[in-house]
C-alpha cells in the first residue's frame, strides 16, 4: 500500500504541474451546458429570461446533481450542468472556508495525539511583524479559541478570522497540495481573507500551539509555503478599481487571487455527505462525530446558536442561506435545511448546497456562481447583489426545488443522518 501511495503522490506532481495552464482565463473550450438543467430554467421566463439570452453577461455557472436512491437507501447521482467553465475565473469569496475547515479537522485527526481533537484550546503566536496572536476568544462558551469554535463562526456566519485563522493552522502548502492529492486540481489558495497582506506574506503562516490544562499537547512552528504554482496568464477583470479611495483606470489584477471552480466546489459536497461515493483516496479523514459536526453546523441558524450569543440577535435565518431563501429576510421553514457554504466578494456571489426537506423528503445538490459589477469598477461597494444577485439565487433554488417536489421517486429516502438536534 506505501509504495502505490508513493507513486501516487508522484504521479500527482504532474498533475498539478498542469495546474497553472488549468486556471489560465481563456475560454476556448465551449462550455458545459445540459439540455435537461436549461430546460427547467426556461420554465421560469421571468425569472431567467434575460439570463438565458446572454449567460455571460452575468459570468453565470450551474452545478445540479439530481439524487435517487434504491431499496437499500443507496444514492445514485446525476450531475447536470449550465455554463460550466473550469477556465473562466471568478473570485471564490469565503467558499473557500470549507475546505479550510475539512483540513483543519482532518489535520487533528492525522497528528493522532492523545487529548489533542478539534475541542482543544488553540493558541496562535506570531512569528512575523505582519502576524497577530490570539490567546482567547470572547464568542466560545470556554473563552478559548479552537478549532470546533472557529469552524462553527465559518459555518454559522461565514466569519473572515477564524478562516484566516485555521489557515494558518494548515499552511498555505498543505492546503493546496492536500486537496490537489484529493482530486480537486482546480483550486488555489493563496491568501488570508480581508486583510491587507502582500502575497510573500500569506506564503508565510504563524507558529501555532495547543494546549490543555496547562500542558502543551502539540506545538507547530512557523511555516513556509516553498511551492507556489504560477498562473500561466495574468487574470484581469473589469476596467477599473478604487485604491486609497483614488480610481485607478485600469482592470483590477486577480493573478494572486484565490480560486476554486465550480465543479470542485461541487464535489466537496459529495465527500460531505457521501464520503462512501467517491475513492478512498479523495475522502477526508473524518471522524463519525466530524461529520456530526458538519452536518450541525452547516444547516443551523444563527438564532439556534447559543455560542456566539450575539448571532442570534444579529444575523437573521438567510444570512448565510441564499439558494430558495436568499432575497428574504422571513423566518425560514424547519423542514427545509440547507448544508451550505455562501460566498460574495467583489460582485460575485456563490452558494455550495445540498438541500433537504424532510418533510417531502427531497434531497438534492445545487452549486452556483453569478457576478454582478455593471459598472466594471472593483472595491467601489456597487455591486447589483440585491437586484441582481440575491433574486437569481432564491429563483434558482426554488426552481430546481418545485421540480424535485413533483418528479417522481421509487421511494422515499431515508435522511435521517442528516437530521441533528440544534442548540435552540
């Protein structure tokens, strides 16, 4: 078994070789598109109308996968696609913090320390001028930082620091070469997320120890990340962006910019929820109570959050919720969960979910992308989200959903794996 890991992990060089030429933005290729997903779109005319004229207009991508399932409760996919392009950039956002947490708690599993699991008091040192310590942490119930806690503010409410935090507890090079050995080659992730770092900088990530009762359990020096694979192309967008307040004219450079395609986005659900579907090999190194964790945390609310406290008062049931329910501040029906991670940032805006209704027992996975920047100028804050962005995420929820309603199944699936009791 070592010897096909190792020429596993040879192999896998090659392959991210190609990496670079994978992420450059030309858009040769024609993309993705199933008659089936464009068929359902075309139902709904007001809705997608203007859409289905000129998809790119918007930079608009769609992932469906359809899940049936047989008499013993085993699921079968069909994947169906809109506008899929692997080589058309768009910024990630914050969907980039669930791979960070998949990692981080598979990181804890694989050190296999005694006492040392995700509940673990984390310190972060800084090593670095540009790097900043954390020694608590007012929003968990013990006070303490660690890695439980920051997954639950990425999950709940999509919170920058905890990412930035957990990405420093990976390192900028086992991020990346960990999830191009899972499959997932069309991703890079090269900086820390809403601080004002130079791209030498995030390659270096803090000292980070862990500590219980007074002991230190595991203590992980400053790290560098020594591989970087370049962009073949430089990736420029729009034709202008504000800087120090000033306009600078001309297009706003996302080279260094993290990234992480649609599909891949996509598959990340499948090792999620249906970790037994894909090869060993692609799998995160979860344990039963991990993917607890995740399913809780995915789909809770933030007013069924008891820490951090103040979510529940500021933060309504959509927050982080855009397919169905995005374009509402309503409260959200119960039966209805989605295990998602959102994201929006520079006029793009994602969601990566699978969907349930327990009560009709639907199941479904939906990832989408759609940017909206009519003016072309980044880092102004006009960005068309609320007329353009949030309605074309709750009409495509809801379309694929009243078609999942209807069509016909050879029988009810059993969900309740998904099914977990919320803190309020």
């Amino acid at each position: 078994m070592s010897d096909l890991i190792t020429a596993f992990r040879k192999t896998s060089g090659l392959l991210i070789a190609t990496l670079a030429c994978m992420l450059a933005p030309p858009l040769s290729a024609q993309p993705a598109t199933d008659a089936f997903l464009e068929k359902i779109l075309q139902q709904h005319p007001d809705w997608f109308g203007d859409l289905l004229k000129n998809p790119d207009a918007h930079g608009v991508q769609i992932v469906y996968t359809k899940i049936d399932r047989n008499r013993k409760n085993e699921p079968h996919f069909t994947t169906y696609r809109y506008n899929v392009d692997r080589n058309r950039y768009f910024y990630p956002a914050s969907t980039v913090k669930l791979p960070a947490v998949l990692l981080a708690l598979e990181k804890i599993n694989q050190l296999n320390i005694p006492g040392l699991d995700k509940y673990t008091p984390m310190f972060t040192e800084a090593g670095r001028l540009e790097q900043t310590s954390v020694t608590s942490d007012s929003t968990s119930e013990s006070g303490l930082p660690s890695v439980a806690h920051y997954a639950k503010k990425i999950l709940l409410a999509s919170d920058n620091d905890a990412f930035n935090r957990l990405y420093e507890f990976i390192g900028q090079e086992d991020f990346n070469r960990k999830l191009h050995e899972k499959g997932y080659l069309n991703v890079r992730i090269r900086h820390r997320l809403e601080l004002p770092m130079s791209t030498e900088n995030n390659r270096y990530t803090n000292p980070v120890r862990f500590e219980k009762d007074g002991r230190v359990l595991y203590h992980q020096p400053m790290a560098y990340a020594e591989k970087v694979e370049d962009v073949a192309s430089p990736i420029r967008m729009g034709k202008g962006y504000l800087k120090n307040g000033e306009l600078v004219n001309e297009p706003f450079d996302f080279t260094e910019k993290n990234f992480f395609a649609l599909e891949d986005q996509h598959k990340l659900l499948k090792a999620i929820f249906f970790p037994e579907s894909l090869p060993p090999h692609e799998r995160f190194d979860l344990r039963p109570d991990d993917y607890a964790f995740l399913y809780r945390y995915m789909s809770q609310l933030p007013m069924e959050t008891s820490y951090p406290t103040h979510y529940s008062d500021d933060y309504y049931d959509s927050y982080v919720k855009f397919f169905l329910f995005g374009d509402s501040k309503k409260r959200m029906p119960r039966n209805i969960r989605l295990f998602n991670k959102v994201g929006d940032a520079y006029g793009f805006m994602l969601d990566n979910a699978y969907i349930v209704d327990f009560e009709r027992g639907v199941e479904f996975m939906l990832t989408a992308v759609i940017y909206a920047n009519e003016n072309e100028i980044f880092n102004d804050n006009t960005y068309e989200y609320e007329t353009v962005s949030f309605p074309f995420m709750s009409h495509l929820g809801k379309a694929i959903f009243d078609y999942e309603i209807n069509r016909k199944r050879h029988g009810r699936p059993d969900l309740s794996r998904y099914e977990v009791e919320y803190d309020k």
